[in-house]
C-alpha cells in the first residue's frame, strides 16, 4: 500500500498541472488549404479551382513556385505571401488584391522557425509554417 499512497499525490499534482495546460483544437494544414484555399487554387494547387476562371490574373499554380524559384522552395517568401505582410512589397512578382491576406485567420500558437539566413530563429504562427511545408510537399 505504501508506495500507492505516496504516489498518489503526485498523479494529482501531475494531473491538474496537465488540466491547466490549455488545449487547442490540432487544425492540419490540409484541412486549412480545403477551408482557405482550395477555391481558388484548386485540390492539387494547379491554380484551377472553381473561383479561377473569374479571377484576373488567375490563381498561383502553387505546384510550380521552386521552379519559379530556380528549384529552391522560398519558405519565408511563401509564409509572407500568405500572411499578407508582403503585399505590394515585391520587386520580382506580380502581388494583386486577388490572394487574400490569411495572417490573422492563422494565428495562435507560435513555434521556432529559422529561416536559414544566419540568424537567431524567430517565432511564427504554427499553422502558417504548416501551410508553407504543405504547399512544399505539393511541388513538381
Ligand atoms: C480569392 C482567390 C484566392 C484564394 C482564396 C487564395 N489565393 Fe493564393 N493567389 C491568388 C491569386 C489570384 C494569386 C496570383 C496573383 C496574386 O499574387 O495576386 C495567388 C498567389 C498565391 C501565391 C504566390 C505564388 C507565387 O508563385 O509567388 C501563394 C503562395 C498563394 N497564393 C497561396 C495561397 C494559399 C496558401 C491560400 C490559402 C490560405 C490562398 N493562396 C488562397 C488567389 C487566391
């Protein structure tokens, strides 16, 4: 009985500590390109959803953006273009009103993300990062 009593204290501990942990709902990056983006980009990311033929200029193919990108996928770039901090700002590409800004829609918990330049890793939207290495896996 001895260890059962001693034991017992700590499994309350442990469990309310996990209680207060706050728990929230795991969203897949595919169900959020089926929530956000499929109308537009189309199930496999060839730019030919059902919205397409009535967007000038058309949807992204999103399959293409590393040979766009001289074979590199632009993770950062992606993560910005989706979250709408780079709107307007590109030199090099063709930044319409037609994508949607989604940052706020991802938001919530933050994860690590070193973007490979050198520096320390910084914080972004867990969802976003997500989304960004679904598009990757999605490439030609
Ligand atoms: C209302 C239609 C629409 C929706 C919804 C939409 N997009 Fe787009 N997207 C576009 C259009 C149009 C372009 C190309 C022209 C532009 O940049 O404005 C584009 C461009 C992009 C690009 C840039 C591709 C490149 O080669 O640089 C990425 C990445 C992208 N979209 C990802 C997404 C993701 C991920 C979602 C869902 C979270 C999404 N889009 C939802 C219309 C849409």
């Amino acid at each position: 009985m001895r260890p059962v009593i001693i034991l017992l204290p700590a499994a309350l501990a442990a469990a309310s500590l996990l209680a207060c942990v706050p728990v929230e709902p795991q969203v897949t990056a595919r169900q959020d390109y089926k929530t956000f983006c499929v109308n537009c980009h189309g199930e496999d990311g060839r730019g030919d959803g059902i919205l397409a033929a009535s967007l000038s200029p058309p949807p992204a193919d999103l399959t293409q953006i590393a040979a766009r990108n001289g074979g590199t996928f632009p993770t950062t770039q992606v993560m910005s273009v989706i979250d709408g901090y780079t709107r307007g700002q590109h030199a090099n590409a063709v930044r319409t009103e037609m994508m949607p800004e989604f940052g706020t829609l991802l938001e919530g918990r933050s994860v690590l993300y070193d973007d490979g330049l050198g520096g320390p890793p910084v914080p972004v939207p867990e969802r976003l990062l997500q989304l960004a290495q679904y598009l990757e896996r999605m490439q030609d």
